[in-house]
C-alpha cells in the first residue's frame, strides 16, 4: 500500500505545501499534483520550483480552511505540517473542508507533530493521537497511524521530531454512534 494507496494518475491536493517539495514529489511519482499554501512567498518559490523542474504541479496561494476546488475532485490529499499549526478552535473546519474536497473513498495522508515532543523547536500546537481522532474521525476511518522519530536535525532530540502519521480513507456513511 505505498503511496497512500493511490494509484499514477490519482489527483492529489497538498495542503500547506510550502515550497512544493512534497508536490513535486508526487507529479515525479506519476501523480496530478496541485498545491496550496497561505504564503504567497513559499508558493512563488513552488512555482519557480516547478518551472526549474518542467514539473506540471499548479500551486495556489490559499486558506486551507477555504480551498478554492469544487467539491469531490481529488484522490486523495496530503498534509506534512499544516494541520498542527492551526488553533484548536478551527481544526474541526479543517477537517470537513479536507472530507469536502476528496472523492468518495478518497484517502487522506496526514504527518504532523507529537505532543510528546517537548522541545522548543516546531509548531505550538503539537498534538496527542487521542486529539487527532477526535477531530477527523466522524468524516474518515484510520487505516493506518504511526508514531515516528521524524527527520534528522542535529538541534533535535535523537531520533528526530516526533510525528504522527496517519492515513485516513474518507467515510461514504456517517460514523456509526458511540457505544
């Protein structure tokens, strides 16, 4: 089940993409890669990415919590690093708007970091796994989720950043009601 799942040719929306890495990465996998971030400066540095590459990603300045699609057009979306830089209060928004753009049976790719990482360094709003499945688990059903050292930086802890990894398929039905 490498690349989420996702077959070559899967429309994929990378959420908070920054300077595209993550995108270019999956248009070089064989994927219809687009972009979105609410820097205007990492998306002209994505474009300029991209052109250098003769890379065929769309990158667009956007709040992830307003995403400029029609409802149901990707395959599948990504997140490495915006879901944990939003307050509490909007992450519920968040969340419907990323069900609102995937397809039935579309799958969601989410990495961001763990609470258990205490450093100074990363966002201020890092997370616990009980937190994430509050949020996302009335539109999407955990298929995988793992806990990671993350990357390598020697001004962090060994074993890198703590982060969760969480692959979600978009639910076709309600979540069935707590026991």
């Amino acid at each position: 089940m490498e690349s989420g799942g996702w077959k070559p040719g899967t429309r994929i929306l990378d959420i908070g993409c920054g300077a595209g890495t993550n995108a270019l990465f999956l248009s070089r996998a064989g994927f219809r890669a687009q972009g979105v971030d609410i820097a205007p400066g990492a998306i002209a540095a994505a474009k300029r990415r991209a052109e250098r590459l003769s890379a065929s990603v769309e990158f667009r300045i956007s709040d992830a919590l307003q995403l400029p699609f029609p409802a149901r057009c990707f395959g599948g979306v990504t997140d490495i690093g915006c879901f944990h830089t939003l307050p509490v209060r909007l992450r519920s928004a968040y969340a419907k708007e990323v069900a609102r753009v995937l397809r039935p049976s579309g799958r969601y790719f989410l990495a961001c970091v763990a609470r258990e990482f205490t450093g100074e360094l990363g966002p201020p709003h890092r997370l616990a796994l009980e937190e994430i499945s509050r949020v996302f688990e009335s539109q999407f059903v955990f298929l995988s989720t793992t806990f990671t050292g993350g990357w390598r930086d020697p001004r962090l802890p060994r074993g890198g950043l703590p982060a969760y990894d969480c692959l979600m398929l978009l639910r076709s039905e309600p979540q069935p009601p707590r026991r």
